[in-house]
C-alpha cells in the first residue's frame, strides 16, 4: 500500500504542476478520465481490496476509486485528520478517518504540494477490514509453516550434534570402569578434529600410560619379592644352621659375612623405597649451594677404585677444567653421579673404557658417564628412567638393583630444573650425560686463582 500511496502521489503531483491550474479540485475534475484508469491501474496491482480517496487540501473527497457505497465524493474528512496528515506529510496506520469510515481500516496518506510548497490536495490509498484478517492469517499462517521447518531442522540438528558428543563420552564412560576392573588395554575410537577427538586422543593416552604403570607395577613387585625373599631366605638359612650347629664353629664367621652383606642389600632397598616415598611426597628438599663437580667425580672414582681394577677398565677422567662449579644440591648430585658410574662399572665389558668427563657449554655444564658394554637396546632407550624398570631381566649382570636407581637419578634432575639423557648402541657402548647450572662464583674462584698465580709469578721474577 505505502508503495503504491507514493506512486499515486507522484503521479499526480505530476499532472498537476502541469495542468495550468491553481486549483486542485478544478484539475481533478477535469483530468478524472486520465486519472480514474491510472488509479485503478496502479491498485488492481497491488490488492483487489484496495481503494483510492482524492481530497483537496480542507479535506473535501474529489474522486474515488473502488470506495464502499457509503462514501460519496464532496463529503468532507474530519479537520483533524487533515490537519495531522498537513503537518507530516505521510500517514501509515489504522484509522476511521474520524467517522469517515464504519469501521477502522489500513490507511496510508500522502499529500500534493503546490508551486510554494503548500498541500494543494490528499491521497489516501485504504484497505477495507475484510482483507486485513486474511492478509494476518496468511502472514501467520507462513510464519508458524517457517518455525515448524526451523524447529524440525533445529531438532534434527540437535540430534546428530548430541549422538556425536554424547557416543564418545559413553564408550570413554565404559572404559573407564573397565580400569576399575584393572582391564587396562580398552581405547575409544577417535574421529575428527573437534574438541571431543581431542578429549578421546588424551583419554586413550591416559590408558596408555595406566596400562604401561600396571605393567611396571607387577614388574615391580615381582621384582622386589624376588630382592625380599632371596636375602631373607638366606640369612634364615644361615643362622638356622649356626644355631642348630650344622655350620662349624671355625666357619660361622664366613657365613656371617654373608648374611651381613645381605641385610645390607635389603637396607638397600629399602633405603631406595623411602627415596621415591619421600621425593613424591615432596619432603625431599634440596639446599643448593656451590661445589666443585671434578672434585666429586675425582672421590667417586677413588671409592670404586676396586671395582675399577677387578675389570680391568681403562679408566679416563676429562674435565674441560680442573675446577668445574655447579649450583646443586651436593647430596643429591653425589646420589646421581655414584649410581651412574657404578652402573657404568656394573656394565662395562671386561677391559673396556670407563670415561668421566664435564663440559660447559651454552650456560651448563655436561656431565658424561660413559661404558664400553653391553649396551642398551633401541626400543629399551625411553624406558631406562621409568620406576621399577630392569634392561637386565635376566639378572645375569644386575643382581642387586630393583630398576629404582635411574628413576630416582631422573627424579633428582628434574627437581633441579635440568635434563638427563642416555645415548647407547647396543653391543658397542652406553653414555649418560645430564646438566647442571653453573655456580655464579666459578668465574670469580678462577679469576681468584688466576690473579693468585700472577702474583706468585711476580714475587718469584723480583
């Protein structure tokens, strides 16, 4: 309706301001036979139910097009009406026209300006009421059509979408009280890339590694009972014997000696047990402090010296300084680097190298121990530092450790914010090698002892 109001406006303001009259109604009057079919034209385009009321500017209907019977031109249209439609120009709403019609109806209004701006005339473009409820009930009737479609598509959408989220978190669901049960081998199958893909890639990795610890868990135990039984099983033995007298009086010291060296073995263990009790709990503290690494490798090597000699290892100590300072928790360092070398000495072939040496480069220090030996194997090499785990299963080699040594060693490392690594061909030989931060007096102990040796060097030249 507003679009046909304007057209109508247009087009007789047009014929108007050409029509050689002041007069609105005089042009209407003369010009209702080009104008009649033009209006009905440009309405029967626009809606069946639509009429048309030209009015001069007091409100006095000069023409109608398709009006009901009970409007008649030369009847006036209220004043206020006019008058409001004067001021703004436009008018879009429902209206009587003040009385006008018997009932409110839609009505979109324009207004005809003279050559001096003023309304010369009114157009009024309405609809009658029997057509407003059908155009409402088509217009409500598409919108409920359109909310049932987007409601259905919404509905469906909803349905995959949640089958989507929902399926893998129940087969995650399911698996995880397979764990409860210890069935440790169930995965969940992952597809795409979304956030729940990612949720089931980190799920399945968690079975993973809870599948890996309950494997070294029972290696574990296995393991620490085999340690527990065999010495107990000789030390009962042993003083059984004694005190049954079964062993003779003049070889009870021999035996005695066993049975020492193999409470010392169970004090062993059990020292390592509390170890890894008290790094978890986080009671282990470590002081750091500065102490000189070539110093302590030098006292390590003298105290397996005997070991050393018993293989015949062709023993290298190379440090890139003589005095190498390190910021460390000395104990623990001590701790790390014994284990080390004696498991070196432990798998050193007879006569082969057997090499300590530090470096510093790019703000650490390198510590290297190094074997010729028996290696470790390829698809061993990530394992070496996880708790409870043995290369030696076969304990040909290893027979007093429980696989705790290099876990606690990584453990100690790590505490200090440092790396340890191991490099090894297998049958040829194998290295550790882990960092250390330099202390900040290294420089200034060497600039100390450089300044010193200059001095003596002075005093001898005077």
């Amino acid at each position: 309706m507003r679009s046909a109001k304007n057209t109508l406006v247009s087009f007789i303001s047009s014929g108007y301001s050409s029509g050689g009259t002041t007069d609105f109604g005089k042009y209407i009057y003369f010009s209702a036979s080009d104008i009649s079919p033009t209006i009905r034209h440009i309405i029967s385009a626009v809606n069946q139910d639509i009429f048309v009321i030209v009015a001069n500017s007091d409100g006095v209907i000069q023409m109608t097009v398709g009006v009901p019977d009970y409007i008649t031109v030369g009847e006036d249209i209220k004043e206020q009406f006019t008058y409001s439609l004067k001021s703004t120009g436009s008018y879009d709403g429902y209206s009587d026209l003040d009385g006008l019609f018997s009932s409110k109806m839609l009505v979109s209004g324009g207004v005809v300006k003279d050559g001096t701006d003023n309304t010369a005339g009114i157009i009024l473009v309405c609809s009658t009421s029997s057509s407003i409820p059908g155009i409402a009930e088509s217009a409500v009737r598409t919108t409920v059509v359109a909310i049932l479609w987007v409601t259905a598509a919404a509905l469906i959408t909803v349905f995959f979408v949640t089958d989507k989220i929902v399926s893998p978190l129940k087969q995650m669901s399911e698996a995880a009280r397979s764990f409860t049960q210890g069935k440790f081998d169930v995965r969940v199958p992952v597809s795409g890339n979304d956030e729940v893909a990612e949720l089931a890639t980190a799920f399945n990795n968690m079975a993973s590694t809870l599948e890996k610890n309950e494997e070294l868990r029972k290696t574990f135990l296995a393991n620490v009972s085999h340690d527990l039984r065999t010495p107990m099983t000789t030390i009962a033995g042993f003083i059984d014997n004694i005190l049954s007298g079964a062993i003779p009086y003049e070889k009870q010291n021999y035996y005695l000696e066993i049975v020492s060296s193999e409470v010392k073995r169970l004090a062993r263990l059990v020292n390592s047990l509390l170890d890894i009790s008290r790094i978890q709990a986080g009671d282990r503290k470590f002081v750091m402090a500065p102490f000189d690494i070539c110093e302590m490798s030098r006292q390590i090597i003298i105290s397996l010296e005997q070991k050393l000699e018993d293989k015949k290892l062709d023993v290298r100590f190379e440090p890139e300084n003589d005095k190498m300072f390190v910021n460390a928790d000395r104990d623990a360092i001590y701790q790390v680097l014994y284990n080390l070398c004696d498991n070196a000495v432990k798998f050193s072939k007879q006569g082969g190298i057997y090499k300590i040496s530090h470096i510093e480069r790019d703000g650490k220090i390198y510590t290297a121990v190094y074997n010729e030996g028996q290696g470790i194997e390829k698809e061993e090499l990530p394992l070496v530092f996880d708790r409870f785990y043995k290369s030696d299963k076969s304990r040909g080699l290893d027979r007093t450790g429980v696989g705790l040594g290099l876990y606690i060693v990584k453990t100690i490392i790590n505490s200090h914010g440092e790396e340890i690594w191991v490099n090894s061909v297998f049958g040829e030989y194998c290295e550790f090698v882990f960092t250390l931060q330099p202390a900040d007096n290294q420089k200034k102990s060497a600039e100390q002892s450089k300044k010193q040796t200059d001095i003596t060097k002075k005093q001898k030249t005077d």
